[in-house]
C-alpha cells in the first residue's frame, strides 16, 4: 500500500472515531486496528491528520471511544513488548501506537477530569488478559511504562541482537539481561555497539513517548509543595522497573558519549550523527526529567559513596527511592567522572568552536538541558563535584557558561538561561578550589563581546559579570547579588587581578555608592558590602600580586572617602533622592580601554521580536540561597548558624538588616545601569548633553523596590545609620593612609604621569603589621531548598516545550506550569 493511501485510511478512521456518537466496543477489531496495523504514518503525519480540535471533540462527545482507543493503543504496546516484535509489522504497529499515544496524551491532561484515567484500572487490561487477578489489577499508565522499558531493550527493534539465528526466540525478551545491552559505552559498560540508525530512530520514538508521559507536571500550576512528586517518574525509576539501571547507564552514556563533530567514528559519520543527535536530545531531557527530585525536603542522595561495589550496584540502596536519583549519587570510579565530564565539556563548548571553523560541525541546541544535566550530578554527587574542581577541567565549564551569559545578556527570552549559569557557578564558588583553579591564565580566545584583557579565568569572570551588570536588561536584576557573591566567594583566592578587571570592579564600587542609589531601596547597599569585602579579601590575603588593585583603589579613592562621610541626615537623604529624580547623575567610565572588544565577536543581542518564551516561578533572596561557612587556618569551613536577627519581619522596616543579607520576602533587586559605548566620533561628541556624553553611565530610576521616602524620615535614617556604621572600610582606609602619601611623593620627585613606576613601586611595597588583623574568611555557599527546586522543576519543562517543534507535542494546549509569552 502507498504512502499516500495509508495517509488516506488512516484520516479514514479519525474522522470516524470523531463523528461516531455511539461507544464502539473495545472487540471491535476491525475498527480499532485501523489505526495502527495498515498504515506508515511518521509522528508529523499522525499529527498533521488528527487534529487538536478533534481530539478534544471526543473527549468532550464520546469520552468512552477515546478511552478504548487509548487503552487499546497501550494493548499493542505491551502485546509487542510480550512478543519481543520479531516481524516489520509488529514493529510498526508499536511505532505507530506510540505516535498516536505521543499525540493524544497532552489532551488528556489538559482536563482535570481525565487525569485519573491512566493510574485507573481497565477490566482485563492486565498482560495478555491471562488468569493471574494481580496483574490484571495493574493502572494503565503502569503498563504502558513498563511496555516502553521492555520495548527500549527489544532485540533487532531497539537494541543488536546477540543471538546467531532468528528462529525460536520469543522467550528472548523475558529472559535477557538488559544490562548486557546498554547502548553506549562510558559508565559501567565497556563495549560501544555498531551505531545503527533504525535502532536510534526506534528508541527517540519512544523516549518521546515516555517525555510525553512525564509531561503531565506541566499540567499542574507551580506549588511551593515540592513533595507532589511526578506518578509516572516515581513508578519508571523504581524498582518495578527492572530496566531501571541499563536505561539510566544507555541515556547517561549516549549523552556524554556523543561528539557532533564526528571525528573518531570509523565511516559514514554524517548519517550516523544525524540519526544519533536526535536521540541524544531527547535522552537528554528523558534524564533531567527523571531527575527532578528536591533534595531539601527529602532525605539527601549525596551519599558519602563508599561503597565498595563496581560503578553502580543494584542491590537495594540506601537513599532516594528514585533510582535514577539513586545511580546518580553513586557514580565514584574517577574514569566515570572523567567520561561525563569530558562529554559535557566538548558539548558546552560547541556552540564555541562553531565560530573558528564556520559549518565545520553541527551546532548543537541542547546546552540547556546540558546545564541542567551538569546542575543535577554537581548537586546530586558531591564527589562528582570535588572531581571537577580537582583539575583545571572545571574551566572548560566555565568558559561555555560565561560565553551563555554574556551572549544571552540583552536577549528577555534566555533569562533563564543566565539564571542557570549563574547558579552552577554560584555552586561552584562555595568550594575553595574554584577560586584556586580561577588562577589559570586565559589564553583561549573565545570571541566575546568584552573588552581585549591579557589575564586569567578570574578576569574573565569579572569582565563578564561587569559587562552583565552594565548592559545586560533589567529582568537580570535579581542576579546582582548572586553575581557579586561568586565574586566574594572567590576574592581571597585571586592572586593576581588584570588592570582591566581592577578596574571593573572600582567602577561597579562607583555606581553602587552614588549616594541616590544607596539612599533609594532598603536593600541596595548590600551590593557595597559585597564589593568592600572583595576588596579586603584580596587586600588581607593577596596583597602581594594584586599592585593593579591597589593602584585602582588609590585612584579611585574619593569613592572610600565619601562613603566613610556619607550624609545620614534626613536633609541630606531627601536632598539626594530629590536629585536622582531630576536628573541621574552620569557615572563616569574609568576606563579608556573599554572601546575594543574582542576580534571576531558580535554584540549580545536582543531576542527577536516575537520568539516565544516561558514564565519562571521567583528564585529565593541569595539568603535563602547560601548559607555562611568561615574558613578556618587549615582551609576547613564550618558553617556559621545564622543570627535570628537577620531576617526581621517585614512588618517592621525600621528592623535592623544584617549587612549584606537581604530582609526575608524582599526581593534583593538592583539598578539597570547603561553603559554607552564609545560610539560617536569626536567632533559631535560636544553637542551631547554632559548627561549622555558617550561613555558615561546613567542608572535608570526603574528598577525601585521599596522606595526608601515612603518610610517616615526617621526610618529611613535609622536604617542608613545602621548599615553605614557597619561599613567595613577600616583595612582600606588604612591602606590608603600608608600608601597614598608614599605614591604622591614618588610622583613629585620624580615628576611621574607614567603609571608603571607607580606599579613598580606597589608591587615590591608591603603592609605586613599595618593593616588590621585579618578578618575570617566567610562563604556563601548554595543550600539546596525548595524554592529553587521549583524553579528548576519550570525552568526544565519551559526549556523542553519550547524546544520540541517538530512535533509541536504540547503547542497549545492549556498547560498550567508556566505562561507562553512573547517577547
């Protein structure tokens, strides 16, 4: 039969089933097998030809027809599991029930009413419809996810057949050890199959099913209840699954395993990276999916993974009952470690390589899921973690995801793209080798829209973040203090910061202390505390190396001495909020080398107008992000019990806030701050106004919170005279004392403009028994906890209904986790 007639008979039978008023009977073969067993359509074709008004017609007109017809098309998929499907034609009947399944489910979900009916028993319904009463018993959705498992290890349909010769083996499928038939090499399994791209194309077929099983949570409105967890993940990753661990070790190792430039496959490496990207995709997001779990509220799967067993053993673990959850936080044999994390480095990292050798590779799409991916293993497997940050590897991390944000920093519709990358780097940071590691010069030259810096990673970290701060758009607000806080985390560790970078940091000093600014939300002068404390850090434990800092901080050094004088009067207060709103004042750049950036790079640009984007639930204040550890002499941390006096309720303003902790429920927020390039050439730059002169700044007034003048004037005092006595200016003023005399004296002997005598000066000078005694060193380190689960749990689905278009599986249809927007 043609195409186009199997195209034909199938459309046939929908529009029968949608104008059938009366119920057929679930005997009725002849009716029902015309919709699996005499035609080829492909998933476009069984979209295109049943309708979304069509499905949802019958399930309002005839729910019993959609009923059978799903519980019927689940039938064929456990009778082709049982059968092992040996000929083209059971093959195909799987694939086509699993096509339909894939187009129906979502419908079936949209409606509150219909949400029981696949964990609801169907007479009969059990394996075979043989005599044992409690299989009979199982929930469809059961069978139908065990049917998937089962048909993902089917011999010579999903996975290479070990046996000789053809004949008897319909037993096979019961008795083969899946184990044996992963389908990759990488953790716990040595041999790599021949690639085969029917098998490939088998298994994305049914891991798109499986997806769409999973998708019923974008159905259900974001809760702060993290313990409704998913039915269909929690029953696929428990032990009635016995495919549970070859399937997690196939889609880990598929993932990590797969390289889009296709060197190293022996031939025909285009046909086979172009049937295996699609399954790499979506085993991707079949894996973070399976992986949603919020470790805050439940027993912790960071098990201490001492065990003594081989890469995973299947014995019944302690820990999280998802065994997906479960395998994960076992992993420990380093070459595992290595394998993943070399298999996501080259992924993160080929978006970058595209841009040297243009069309050279496929771009991959899917760094998103990869960075969830990475986010799990990180947070799931401390181990994993530690491997990471043992060598300098962990900067092939880096380096993709600051790429990520600095390119996605204009762009409304990747916000939560920054978000994750901010989050794996502020995960990152908690731990002291991050900081070491951050040491490492910087010589790839990845091209970025920044400016041209020879230095480090740090540098480039800094850079960046200031360039995210300056330019990016308001919505990365909140992030401020995230961003500012991987930089204190890592401050005491910087040996040696670039002139660029130190100068970055003076001018982000700048902007935040403008007296309006400090003045105009309860919370913005946390973003001070944070960049004093990179200062000291550095000052205290870096000295030596840091002569490029020091020399800014003594430039800049009105910037100390007006904050160390800043006016606490109600006067003065209302004087500078009066100011700011007639005109901001303009900030001035502090550094001429800012015009260039980098060759080969283009400029961070805006989303397109219309390109869709997803809502994200609100990431909790860095509060309840991190908690504090001190560092002790020996580099241990212990974690410091926060004081009940940091989170004052919000009833009560005029509460004293700890210094760089935001009030609980308040959302830490920050300016948009413009920085204008130098674009203008010089003769018109003096018709400008002083206000838009090019390369100045001017803070928008937007970003407001709770404006400090809508407290009583008293209040607003009280909270300034708070926070300012807590100033932690003391070792830079003192610094500044010793060294700024020193400095004007060598300029007046020796006549100098010229800044590398002054350098040369600071690089041999000390202050060893001149500075305060060294303040501990404290760290924010994240602490896992609900609200960032759920907005993991938003951000993962937004990323996968987006990101599957062909087939739109969930296009409109009324999902309930996130709101469609266009930008």
């Amino acid at each position: 039969m043609g195409n186009a007639d199997s195209k034909l008979n199938f459309r046939k039978a929908v529009i029968q089933l949608t104008t059938k008023t009366q119920p057929v009977e679930a005997t009725d073969d002849a009716f029902w097998d015309q919709f699996w067993a005499d035609t080829a359509t492909s998933v476009q074709d069984v979209f295109a030809l049943v309708p979304a008004a069509e499905i949802r017609a019958v399930r309002e007109e005839s729910p019993s027809n959609l009923a059978t017809l799903c519980y019927k098309a689940v039938e064929k998929l456990v009778q082709g599991a049982e059968s092992g499907c040996h000929s083209e034609k059971e093959k195909q009947i799987v694939l086509n029930c699993s096509r339909l399944l894939t187009r129906i489910l979502p419908y079936i979900f949209e409606d509150p009413d219909w949400r029981g009916f696949f964990w609801s028993t169907v007479p009969g319904a059990g394996r075979g419809g043989g005599d044992e009463e409690d299989e009979n018993a199982r929930p469809l959705a059961e069978s139908l996810l065990l049917a998937i498992a089962d048909l993902l290890f089917c011999p010579d349909f999903t996975v290479q057949s070990h046996r000789k010769s053809t004949v008897d083996t319909a037993e096979d499928i019961h008795s083969i050890d899946s184990c044996e038939y992963i389908w990759e090499a990488g953790v716990g399994f040595a041999h790599s199959p021949q690639p085969n791209y029917s098998h490939d194309l088998n298994r994305t077929e049914l891991l798109k099913l499986l997806l769409t099983c999973f998708s019923e949570a974008m159905y259900l409105p974001p809760s702060s209840d993290s313990s409704n967890a998913n039915p269909w993940v929690q029953f696929f990753c428990s032990t009635e699954n016995r495919h549970a661990l070859p399937l997690f070790t196939s889609l880990l190792n598929i993932v990590c395993a797969y390289d889009p430039v296709g060197y190293g496959i022996p031939y025909n490496h285009l046909l086979f990276s172009d049937y295996r990207e699609p399954l790499v995709e979506e085993a991707a997001q079949v894996l973070i999916v399976t992986l949603d779990y919020d470790t805050s509220t439940s027993s912790s799967p960071t098990v201490d993974g001492t065990t003594t067993s081989t890469a995973m053993d299947d014995v019944d673990p302690p820990g999280p009952d998802n065994l997906f959850v479960n395998y994960l936080s076992r992993i420990h044999r380093e070459e595992d470690f290595q394998f993943i994390l070399k298999g996501v480095a080259r992924l993160l990292s080929n978006p970058l390589v595209q841009t040297y050798l243009p069309n050279s590779a496929k771009k991959i799409q899917f760094h998103q899921e990869l960075l969830v991916l990475f986010w799990k293993l990180c947070d799931f497997n401390k181990k994993f973690l530690f491997f990471v940050l043992k060598s300098s590897d962990v900067l092939d991390i880096l380096v993709p995801i600051l790429y990520f944000l600095n390119d996605a920093r204009a762009d409304q519709s990747r916000v939560g793209l920054m978000h994750i990358g901010v989050f794996i780097l502020l995960l990152l940071s908690g731990e002291r080798n991050f900081g070491v590691r951050l040491n490492k010069p910087y010589s790839v030259r990845v091209p970025m829209d920044i400016p041209v810096f020879t230095g480090t990673h740090a540098d480039l970290l800094i850079v960046v973040f200031h360039k995210i701060i300056t330019s990016g758009h308001q919505r990365l607000q909140p992030l401020f203090d995230c961003l500012l806080t991987i930089i204190v985390n890592v401050s005491p560790y910087l040996k040696s910061l670039s002139m660029v970078a130190a100068n970055k940091l003076l001018h982000l000093l700048e902007a935040f202390s403008t007296t309006w600014f400090l003045f105009s939300t309860v919370q913005n002068h946390h973003l001070v505390f944070f960049l004093l404390e990179v200062f000291n850090n550095i000052i205290q434990y870096q000295f030596d190396g840091n002569s490029n800092l020091v020399y800014a901080i003594i430039r800049k050094r009105n910037v100390f001495h007006q904050l160390a004088n800043l006016p606490t009067d109600a006067q003065s207060i209302q004087k500078a909020l009066q100011r700011k709103k007639k005109t901001p004042e303009p900030i001035s750049r502090t550094n001429s080398q800012d015009g260039i950036s980098m060759e080969g790079s283009r400029p961070a640009a805006p989303a397109e107008p219309g390109t869709l984007k997803t809502s994200l639930v609100a990431t909790p204040g860095i509060d309840k992000l991190t908690e504090k550890s001190q560092v002790s002499e020996d580099g241990t941390m212990r974690s410091l019990e926060p004081e009940s006096s940091q989170s004052p309720s919000e009833g009560s303003p005029a509460a004293v806030v700890s210094d760089t902790e935001s009030w609980s429920g308040v959302r830490p927020c920050a300016p948009l701050l413009h920085e204008k390039e130098a674009s203008q050439p010089k003769r018109d730059r003096r018709r400008l106004s002083s206000a838009s002169l090019s390369g100045q700044w001017i803070p928008t007034p937007d970003w407001i919170h709770i404006p400090l003048q809508r407290l009583p004037n008293l209040n607003t005092q009280h909270i300034v005279m708070s926070w300012k006595s807590k100033l932690p200016l003391q070792t830079i003023m003192r610094l500044l004392q010793v060294l700024v005399p020193q400095v004007e004296k060598i300029c007046i002997d020796k006549g100098l403009t010229d800044e590398s005598e002054i350098l040369k000066f600071l690089q041999h000078g000390t202050l060893v028994g001149l500075l305060p005694v060294p303040h501990p060193i404290l760290i924010r380190k994240y602490q896992a906890n609900s609200g960032t689960a759920m907005w993991f749990r938003t951000y993962m689905w937004g990323v996968i209904y987006l990101r599957n278009v062909d087939p739109p599986i969930w296009y409109d249809t009324d999902v309930k986790l996130f709101e469609i927007q266009r930008v």
